[in-house]
C-alpha cells in the first residue's frame, strides 16, 4: 500500500499551517513517526495523500527559557529533552521519563509532542509533564473552510492557545487537537525554584509490548520542613492521564513521614480508577504496587528538595 | 510531487528522486544497494537498521527519506572510511608531533591506531576488528546495528562504563545474544581508540584437550564480512528482472475454504502471476518427516492455522504484490477452534487430520514402576505448563528462485537444511532433485526454525511460471505467524525418592502442541520424553506423551528440542523433592546423577564421557566463590538492604548516592526491605545427533588448490553457531597449516556434499569428523603421492607448519598441488562419515552415540513488593567432550543462557482462540543487553571417542538448565514456585501479598 503520497517539509509554523491549509488531503503531521509510520503500516491508520514533516520546523524544534517558563518544542527529540542542562536543571522528572523511553535509535527520533498527541494515559514523557504542570501552546487554523483552501494564506487566520495539558485529553488515546487543524507547538514549564524538585519512575513487566504498567511522577515544594506545594501524577490511573489532587490536599502544609504519606496513598487509592489490562496488569495488582512506586518517588523529589544543589547526570 | 532529496551517505553526495513511502532504510538498501543496514523488524524494535544521521543513531526503518534531506548518513559500509578518514588528519598532526618531539629526543615512535589505520593494512575501524576478535559477531545479522550504535557512543563518550555501554546498546537487539562479549568489544575498542594500541584480546583459555589448531581461540572465517557491511544475506540479492511474491494466507484457524476468487487481484496493473493450488505440479504437501503441510489448501480443503496459504502473487513491485494480495477474495466455511494439546485429545473434538489429533504417542518404560513407588519414602506430583516460544532470529525469511536457461531451477534461501529444501521443492515441482539447486546464503539466525520450508517451495512455482526470478521476502509479521515453534506442553511428574535422596521412581504425561502440521513434532517430543526424568539415574521410569495436533501455529525444532520443557518440570520437581527429604538441591543431584555405568531411562549404559558430576562439583565451587557464601547458605533468602546492595545495572551514581540518604526517609520508617536474592541450581542433558536408530551421516570435501589453499565444503549451515570455525580448524589440524589457508563453503546443493540437516547439536560431530577424515584422507592421497615420488616409506612423508618434508625435499602446498596433478592426481577427498549407529526409542540399547551435560546455577533478586525479578548471575558449566574453538564456544554458552533466560523471564508467544497476539516484535520481547546477568562460563571436557579430538553438541545443552535454575533461585528467594512459564511477576506479587494477609 502508499502510505503517503506527499512529504512537506516546512521550515516555519506559517510554513506549516500553509501546508495544513493547502495540501491535498487525507493529511496528518508527523514528527518522528515511531508510532504514526507504524500505525500507517500495520493498517490501524489509513493511508493519507500528505504527510506534513514538523521536525524542521524552526519554532518547534528550540528548548529555551521564555520570561519565567521553560519552552520546549514539541518536535524536540525525547534525547535532547533528556540531555539538555534546561531541561535537567528545571524539569527533572521529564528528564527521567524520557531517558528510560527505548533506546538511543529510536528516543533521537521520537519526540516529546508524539509522546503526548498520542493520549495514551500512561505515556512516561505526559505523566511527568503532567506533575510538572506544563501547559501545551497549540497552533491551528479558526477556519474550517481554508482547509479546502484556494491557496490563499494570507487569508488564513491564525491563533495559538494555552492549554493546561490536562485538558488536552478527553479519553484513551483521544485528545482535543483537532486532527489535521492544528499542531502542538511545544510545552511549557515553570522554572524551578529553589527547594522545588521533581521525580519520575516507573515499573515495567518483561513481557510484551514495552509499555509502563504503572508510572508516577510527582513535583512538590519543600518550605521550613513542609510540603509546601505539590503535584502528583499516575499512570494509567484513569482513562486519561491521572492528577492525584486528592493526595496532593493531604499532603499540602505537612510533612512528609509514614502517616502523612499512608493517608495520602489512601487518598489516591480513593480517587485512581485503575484498571485491569488484558495480559499487563489486573487492577488490584496496579492498586497493590502503586505503594512503593509511589513511595520512591515521592520520598526522592522531597530529598531532591531538601538538598537541591547541582547534581551531576551520567551525560 | 517530484522533490529531490539530496544527501551525503558515507562521504558521498547523492541527489535521488523522492519517492512516496520510503524509508531511509529503503533508500539505503535498494537504492544506494548499502545493504550493510538490515532490517529486522520493521517496526523500529530490534535496532539493526541502526544508521547515523547527522551524527546521532537513528532507526532507519521507520524514518523517512525525505527527512534526510540535506543530511549526513553514516551506514555500516562507511565506518571504516569514516576512521580513516578522520584519523588521516589526526595522523598527519601526529606526525608533525612526532616529528618535532624526535628532532629534540630519540624517543621512539609508538605506532598508533592512527597511523595503522593509515597504512592501509587496517581498513576496519576498531570497534568492527573488536567485534571479531572478541567473538561478538556469530550470525551478523544484527552486527551494523550495534557497531553503528556503540559508534555513536563512543564518539559521544570515548570512555564508557559498562553500564553506559548497556543503556546506549538497550534496544539493538541480538538473538545469539553475544551481549557479554559485544560489550567486551565495545570496551576494547573505546580502550584502542583512547590509547592508540591495538585492539587488546579477549581472554579465553584454551582447551585442556588443545592441538595445534583446534582447542584454541580463533576469529570466524566470515568475521570480517559480517562487520564491515558486505555480508551478504538472502534479502541483499538481487536479480535481473526480478519480481516480488506476496502469499495469501488464510488469517483463519480452522474451516473448510469455501470461495477464493483472484480476479480482481489478476486485473491490477503489474500483477505477473497468480497461484493457486491448483497449479500445483505435483506433489500437494511438504514437511520434514511427514508430508502433512499443503503448499496451498485449495477450495473445499481444511484450512489448519492462519498461516496456511491459499495463493501466491507475483509482481513487479513489492507493493503492488501485496496489493494484490488484498484483493485476494476468500470465504471460509469456520470450524471449532482447537486451542491447546489436551483439548486436542478429548472425545468428540473435531479431527484436524484424517489419522485424528495424535501426531504419536510415545513412550519410555523402564523397571517396575509399582515397586519403584512402593520402595520410596517420599511420593511427589506436579503438573507444569510451558507457553509456545519464537525462535526470533532477526533476519526473517526469505527465498529467491531463479529459473535457469537449461531448465533448472536455483533457490537462494537461508536453509537448516538445504538438501530437504531441495527434496521438497522438487517433489512438488515433480522434478528430478537434479534439477534444483539450493544455494544457501548466510543465515541471520536458525536456532531450529530454519529447518522447515518455508517460501523455497512457493519462489520455485512462481518462478516457473513466470520465467523470471521471484524473491518472497517475510516480513516479521509473517515470520511470527507462519514459521514453526518451540512446543508448549503441559507435563505432569510424579516421583518417588527414599529418604536418603536417591530416586527410585519417576513417573510423567507430557502433552505436546505441535500446531497444524507434524513438522519434527514427532521427534521434538520424543526428546522431551526420553530426557524427563532428568540426567539422574532412575531404576524405574515410565513417561507417556502425546505430541497432539491443534489449530495453533505449527510447532518444530527449537534449540532444546523438547528438552528445554522437560528440564523445567524436571528440575523444578527436583529442588521440591529436595526441600521435602531435607537435602540440599545440589547434594540431591550429586546422590542421583548419571555417570560412567549408570543405565538411561531408555536401557542405555553410559561407557564414557559423562562429566555431570565434575559440572554439579565446578558450580557449585563457583556459586560460593563469587558470592563469598557456604554452600548451605546458597538457597536461602537474602534481603538486600539498601546500603550494601550492589546494583549490577544502576545507570546513576546519583540514585544510588539518593537511595543511600532515603534510608532516614519512608523506607527507613516502614522498614521494608523488599529486594531478596538468592540462588538456584539445575543440572541437565542432551543428547548429540538425530539418533534413535536414524542413520547419521554427514559428507565433507577438501580439496588442495594450486596457489595452496585448501577448501573443505559440506551443505551443513552455518547460522552464526561457528560450524565454518570448526570446519577450518579441523582441517587446519589435519593438514598442518595455519587455519587462514583453509576456506570454508558450506549449503550449496551443487558445489557441497551432504551434511545433513543442521539440528540436534550435531554438525560440530558429525560434519568435524567428515571434514576431519577427509583432510586425512587427502593427506594419505599426498603421503602416497610423494612416497612414490620420491621413492620413501610414507612414515618418511611429514607434514609440518604448512611444508611437507619428503626425504630431504620441503614442499610448500602450492608445489604438493602441482605435483599431484604432475602424477594424475586431483588433490581432493570427498568422505562421508556415519556416526556409530544408534537403535529406536522401546528396543534398549544406545539411542544416542553421545550426550552433552549441563549444569547451570543462577542468582535473582525478586522484589516482594512487585513481584519483578533480576537475574544478576549465572554459572554455566557444560560437558562438551572438546572445546574445538573456545571463542565460538564462549559465544554459544553466553547466548544459549540468554535464550533461556528469554525463556523463563521474558518471552511468551501470545494466542488467542488460534490467532496469533504475538504477531509483532513489539508482542514478542526478546531479552535485550539490559537483562544480561553476569555470566561465568566454565567448560568440562570429557572426551568421547567418536567425536572429532573427543568433542560433543554444544548448542543446546548451554540453553536447557537456565529456566529451571532461575525459577529454582525464584522459589529459594521468595518461596513462590513458578510451575507455568514465563515468570509472571503480578502472580509473584499476589501469592506473597495473599501469603503476607494470612
């Protein structure tokens, strides 16, 4: 089968949207295409007339810092977001996340927008983005009747808009973008403060599609011994990627020792709606290991917190 | 819609017209004809099409072409350039260095990797001369991609830790599972590229058995191909005229074809030919033994497994066959589904084959088993199950046939067992054998599921019709549906001990799935019965096992061949009788092993080379010296506290430096220490060669060319194992010469004598004594040559360092040639070797001329909490008679504990009601460089006599006793005893979570 007919390079958003408006349709963007090609492939997306390559295009491709936030482009690499010092200094747990995403062939070609367009409620790279409060910057196109496009950009009007990244999913593998309209330009982060640290981990099984079983990720700020502010995420802990607030009021203005922390694994035991996977995991294990993965991670940021200075990674 | 992409591939610019659909990869290979880049997968999870672009590693199957636009691609062929190129400038500074550094001192210069790499000698990077000379290449397949990807690290990194080596390397993928000995390399190369020394060697010991040539070290014959990109596998040919073959395959697991309509597929532009089976020549099945498997089920036919074809296609382009294919029109009339063995056997089910469900029933009586049971203090029963397993070589299948203007027909394939292929081919084609000619190419691995036809059959019909070549390339999805696999079984032991550990009973029911079609199914569990009750000597043993037909895909020859899924029950059954009668697991093994004498299950007296108990003794002396405990403290449970836990794949010093301070944190509160290790124990045997009275016979060819160089050939494959090594050693020995004089062509049905097929651990055997006895037999040709020459006796006539000594005259091969042909002679023996005979499974006697032992110890680390468990070591010791080439050895014992461990841990071959789950790599999950445990290799060497210099099988007996002795060190840890494969961690978790809440 064609998968694709055409293959649009744009080096700009306008280039991009230019192409979104105009090119012939069935159209998708595509950035690395580790699951996009693979879909196409294997029948479980039918084949488009264009594919529109966002990984030259400039805007989405940068990781700086904008006035008080980290900006990092949707199309960047999960190894540069893992490598880069902006993004180790001030969103570690993101760092963590895609480091552990396959190997070097496939984490220099995937990327930080695929990871989070694909909605999937346990994605590693949107869990940690999720602790870290990111918000997604979208781009689009307001007027469905371009797309039919008389080739006219100038005509085309364009809007960006901030989305908490939680409300860029509706369910499983569904998310509010629309398809073929508009394009996740990238995500942006609060800098870290001092005593704000972050942490992502996850647990695997060795069988079967390299897929989480369960993840976690959690932000918090620690002020005179206490938790002063903090952000706890999990996956798959619902049919979208899951905020455990509920913990998060528990263990906002306390401490964190063996009670604090059991009430607020009570809380989010109370709140997660965890679910059985077919041949991955039954829900009750889920609900039974998510304890000590919870744990781990909680008891590394608020240590991180405590004591964040420069640390030295591997790379 | 005509952009162009322009691009610089290994130095060179290329300006290339875009086109819709390609891949980098595509571009790579069928463009550019780098065809160094292999494709594994397609589905960016084994890592072997590895390139670099702009300096970073890339799957270049999944990237696509137009992405390179304007980029720099580094592909496996450009490596060495790439070196010397770079380092040619590097060279020239050092030179003006050295030169300015010599006019002040006398100083001598220290020869650099730079300047060798100059002098045009070396024309491998160090990292590709590492991959040799540290037995890190065996079947290559997968070799670009990790020597592209430890290139890119350590042009990042030039002095990694192993770690960093591991987690840069965690998704290229090996099957031989050389991972040891791949980050050796790598860690050599870093080292030579750093220093400017040559790549240091491994450190392999020699064999205690050792000659001049054989029992030591050497690099492959095909080492050098295989790391610089020019090995060339089935899929890198290409013909004239080629077309591309697609086959129709049912997608159903059982029922009647009712409807197959292929006209619309006829009418698509490009379409060649479509087949059906009516356009069968002759002959309607093919199969190993049994001629059960259609090549084509027809209309009104019963459709067996989703694999089954129903027509070929053959076109001009790939794509168009395949969507042709889609055309294809077919209506089943759907039948009830037979999912599992024992299902296969109940009353009433429906009949797969017109004999009924039962392949054969086989069995092994020994002794007097109501007395056996009777005498015993201890009577214990327990039922196992093992799941259907892939073999997963990386390099799917693939066959070209090509018709010849005289009328014959060649078949580029990579084949087990090229002379069946060509039986088979021919008698469906109704041809003379003589017609065929199967030209075997480099195999990407075999390990058993090689050995059945797979398109050989379908490329020769279509290549017929259409006179013109046809390749049928398998995707990996294909390959996972369609090719047999490893048995899943079901087999309950029950046996019976005295007090004082010795066994006087064992009892056990195996039921086998053999899928749809016989395939060696027959014979595989054969093996899995006659070795169930362990490498113990049993006075009294009676076995039962049904090999069952089912609607599942075929099951065949896989490494273990049965044995792999006995050894679990086996010696699962072994460490709960050891738990029950009190006694150590190792010292239970030691009261009941074979040895010298004992009697087999089968009525065979071992007279020699039975070393189990020197492989019991070695590791278990090895268990207690890299763990520092007593043997009695082995098999209990440690908790790993956080201090003191040495993590063998920690990535970050920083975690480690964290978990350290978290102590005082939620841990230190609670207190739980959940991480426990502990070890495991577990001894097996397999036999070497077909045996059961089959006739084993293997033909070899030497032959002495007139510049010197001497050629030994036999059809046997060469799939990675090293067979070619052996072959050359062997030889070498012979005729006294280095082993560079000796080439090695093998799996040609023209230019190569029968080897017979590649399986049951026997080629090292069978085809090293026909090579050995043909070279002696040229030798003596020479001897008699020159003794009648030179007019001496022919003990006068001595072959020495590659110069032959007659009465005063030294002869250099070259010259030996010239006079054999002088006197009329052509300097070239043909022997074929049969293998001291052996009698069928009922009739006692010895049913196997040889058996390798093996035993295996293995320490996890189960997590209490998740039930997730590490294999951190594992202690292999193996019986193989003779180490004819420890490097080639090392690199089967390594990968044969990976495949085991894949085995136990990871793998699992998913259906579900007769259709495949697993039918992706990313369903099937093969162990990766990560999960590689540190692995001891320590070799016993009892020779047998029969065997060439005394050596046995070697490719199996290294993969059996791993499964058990992980679920063993599993049980000893946490007290859960797995009895159903693969290690399930969520049932771990449960039954301690369920244990604890009681």
């Amino acid at each position: 089968m064609t998968l694709w007919q055409q293959y649009i390079k744009p080096k700009t958003l306008a280039e991009a949207m230019d192409a979104f408006a105009t090119a012939p349709r069935p159209l998708l963007p595509i950035a690395g295409g580790t699951d996009l090609l693979l879909d196409l492939e294997q029948g479980r997306h039918s084949p488009v007339q264009t594919l529109v390559d966002v990984t030259a295009v400039a805007e989405m491709t940068l990781i700086e810092i904008r006035d008080d936030q980290l900006f990092i482009g949707a199309a960047v690499s999960v190894n540069r977001v893992a490598l880069d010092p902006l993004t180790v200094r001030h969103a570690e747990a993101l760092t963590e996340a895609c480091d552990l995403i396959a190997g070097p062939q496939v984490r220099n070609v995937a990327t930080l927008g695929g990871n989070v367009a694909h909605a999937l409620p346990a994605a590693d790279g949107t869990i940690a983005l999720l602790a870290l409060d990111s918000y997604a910057e979208i781009v689009g196109i307001d007027d469905p009747m371009a797309i039919l496009g008389n080739g006219d950009s100038a005509k085309l009007h364009r809007f960006h808009r901030l989305l908490p990244l939680k409300d860029l999913f509706l369910g499983p593998g569904k998310s509010s973008i629309k398809h073929g309209e508009e394009l996740i330009v990238g995500f942006q982060i609060s800098l870290s403060k001092p005593h704000q640290a972050s942490c992502f981990k996850r647990i695997m099984r060795p069988q079967g599609v390299a897929l989480p079983i369960l993840n976690c990720s959690v932000w918090l700020e620690r002020e005179n011994g206490l938790i002063k502010d903090i952000r706890i995420a999990v996956g798959p802990g619902g049919g979208t990627p899951f905020r455990a607030t509920q913990a998060e009021d528990v263990l906002r203005g306390r401490s964190l020792t063996k009670s604090t922390f059991e009430s607020a694994l009570d809380a989010l035991l109370a709140q997660a709606q965890f679910r059985t996977s077919a041949r991955r995991a039954g829900a009750d294990y889920r609900r039974h290991i998510v304890s000590g993965l919870f744990r781990d991670v909680i008891e590394s940021a608020w240590m991180r917190a405590e004591g964040k200075t420069t640390e030295t990674r591997r790379h | 819609m005509t952009n162009q992409i322009s691009l610089t591939v290994n130095g060179i610019q290329h300006t290339l017209e875009a086109r819709a659909n390609e891949t980098l990869s595509d571009l790579l290979r069928y463009r550019l004809r780098l065809t160094g880049t292999k494709i594994g997968c397609d589905e960016a999870e084994c890592g072997a099409c590895t390139v670099l672009v702009d300096g970073e590693p890339v799957v270049s199957c999944i990237y696509p072409a137009e992405r390179a636009e304007g980029k720099t691609v580094v592909t496996i062929e450009g490596l060495g350039n790439e070196f010397t190129a770079k380092h040619a400038k590097n060279a020239k500074e050092l030179e003006k260095k050295e030169e300015r550094r010599k006019n002040l001192s006398d100083t001598s210069i220290k020869l650099s990797a730079s300047l060798r790499a100059l002098s045009g000698l070396n024309a491998l990077h160090p990292l590709q001369e590492a991959f040799v000379e540290h037995g890190a290449v065996q079947c290559g397949f997968c070799i670009p991609g990790q020597i592209m990807t430890a290139y890119a690290l350590l042009e990042r990194n030039p002095n990694p830790t192993r770690d960093e080596v591991r987690f840069a390397l965690k998704d290229t993928l090996c099957r031989c599972a050389g991972y040891p000995t791949i980050e050796n390399a790598i860690l050599a190369a870093a080292e030579s590229l750093r220093t400017g020394e040559p790549v240091r060697k491994p450190n392999i010991p020699d064999s205690i058995h050792v000659h001049q040539s054989v029992g030591h070290t050497h690099r492959r014959p095909d080492g050098i191909e295989k790391v610089n990109g020019q090995a060339i596998y089935t899929d890198d040919l290409v013909f004239d005229n080629m077309l591309f073959a697609k086959v129709k395959r049912a997608m159903i697991p059982h029922g009647f074809l009712k409807r197959l309509d292929v006209s619309k597929a006829k009418e698509l532009k490009g379409v060649v030919a479509i087949l059906t089976a009516e356009d069968i020549p002759a002959e309607r099945n093919h199969g190993l033994i049994v001629y059960d498997w259609p090549v084509m089920v027809g209309v009104g036919e019963r459709v067996r497994y989703v694999g089954d074809a129903i027509a070929l296609v053959a076109a001009e382009t790939l794509e168009i066959a395949n969507q042709a294919s889609a055309l294809i029109e077919a209506e089943f009339d759907l039948q009830p589904v037979i999912t599992n063995p024992v299902m296969a056997r109940e009353d009433g089910v429906p009949q797969i084959h017109e004999k009924g469900n039962l392949l054969k029933h086989i069995k092994v009586r020994k002794g007097d088993m109501e007395k056996g049971f009777a005498e015993s203090d201890v009577i214990l029963e327990h039922t196992f199950h093992t799941p259907t397993y892939d073999h997963a070589f990386i390099e799917p299948e693939c066959s070209i046939g090509v018709p010849l203007p005289d009328g014959r027909m060649e078949i580029y394939c990579g084949s087990q067992i090229p002379y069946q292929d060509r039986t088979q081919v021919a008698r469906v084609m109704g041809w003379d054998e003589s017609r065929v000619r199967v030209v075997g190419q480099l195999m990407g691995g075999g390990f058993g599921g090689k050995e059945d036809v797979m398109g050989q059959i379908h490329v020769a019909m279509l290549a017929d019709v259409t006179k013109r070549p046809v390749k049928l390339l398998f995707d990996r999805h294909e390959s996972l549906l369609v090719h047999p696999k490893r048995h899943a079984t079901q087999i309950r032991i029950k046996i019976g001990a005295k007090k004082d550990g010795r066994i006087m009973a064992s009892e056990s029911e195996l039921y086998g799935d053999t899928g749809a079609y016989a395939s060696l199914g027959e014979k595989v569990m054969t093996r899995a019965t006659t070795h169930s009750a362990g490498p113990y000597d049993v006075p009294n043993v009676r076995a039962d096992c049904y090999a069952m037909y089912t609607n599942n895909p075929p099951a065949g020859a896989f490494r273990g061949f049965g044995v792999t899924q006995s050894a679990f029950a086996v010696e699962s059954m072994m460490d709960m009788l050891a738990e029950k009668l009190n006694i150590e697991p190792v010292e239970l093994r030691r009261i009941n092993a074979l040895h010298v004498g004992s009697i087999t299950n089968t009525g065979q007296e071992l007279r020699e080379s039975v070393g189990l108990m020197e492989c019991i003794d070695k590791v278990s002396s090895a268990m207690c010296q890299v763990s520092g405990l007593s043997e009695k403290d082995l098999f209990k449970p440690r908790v790993v506290s956080d201090v003191d836990e040495v993590d063998l794949t920690a990535k970050h010093a920083k975690r480690k430096e964290e978990r350290r301070k978290n102590l005082s944190g939620l841990r230190g509160l609670s207190g739980s220490n959940y991480l426990v290790r502990a070890w495991g124990f577990a001894a097996a045997y397999k036999n070497t060669g077909l045996g059961g009275g089959a006739p084993d016979i293997s033909n070899a060819e030497v032959e002495l060319y007139d510049n010197g160089m001497f050629e030994v050939r036999s059809s046997s494959a060469e799939m990675g194992q090293g067979l070619v090594t052996v072959m050359r050693l062997t030889v070498a020995e012979e005729m006294s010469v280095p082993p560079e004089q000796v080439n090695v062509l093998v799996m040609d049905t023209d230019l190569t004598p029968n080897g017979g097929p590649t399986t049951a651990s026997r080629q090292t055997f069978v085809t090293g004594n026909a090579s050995r006895y043909a070279a002696k037999t040229l030798r003596d040709a020479i001897t008699a040559t020159l003794a009648e020459k030179y007019d001496v006796k022919p003990e006068q006539i001595r072959f020495e360092n590659g110069i032959v000594h007659a009465n005063g005259h030294s002869m250099t091969y070259a010259e030996v040639a010239k006079e054999m042909k002088a006197m009329g002679q052509h300097p070239r023996a043909l022997y074929e070797y049969e293998a001291p005979k052996t009698q069928p499974l009922g009739t006692g006697g010895d049913m196997h001329f040889a058996f390798s032992f093996g035993v295996q110890a293995a320490e996890v680390e189960v997590n209490k909490l998740t039930g997730e468990v590490r294999v951190l070591r594992v202690i292999s010791a193996n019986d193989v008679g003779m180490a004819v080439n420890p490097l080639g050895l090392q690199g089967q014992v390594e990968g044969g504990v990976m495949m085991g461990l894949g085995n136990a841990i990871t793998e699992e071959f998913l259906m579900d009601n007769g259709y495949v789950v697993s039918d992706r790599l990313a369903r099937y999950r093969i162990p990766g460089i990560m999960l590689t445990p540190e692995i001891t290799s320590i070799i016993v060497e009892h020779p047998t006599a029969a065997g060439p210099y005394g050596a046995k099988g070697v490719g199996e007996i290294c993969s059996i006793p791993t499964t058990p002795a992980i679920t063993n060190a599993i049980y000893n840890a946490v007290g859960v005893r797995v009895d159903k494969l693969p290690v399930d961690q969520e049932s771990i978790a449960r039954e301690i979570w369920e244990r604890e809440e009681k």
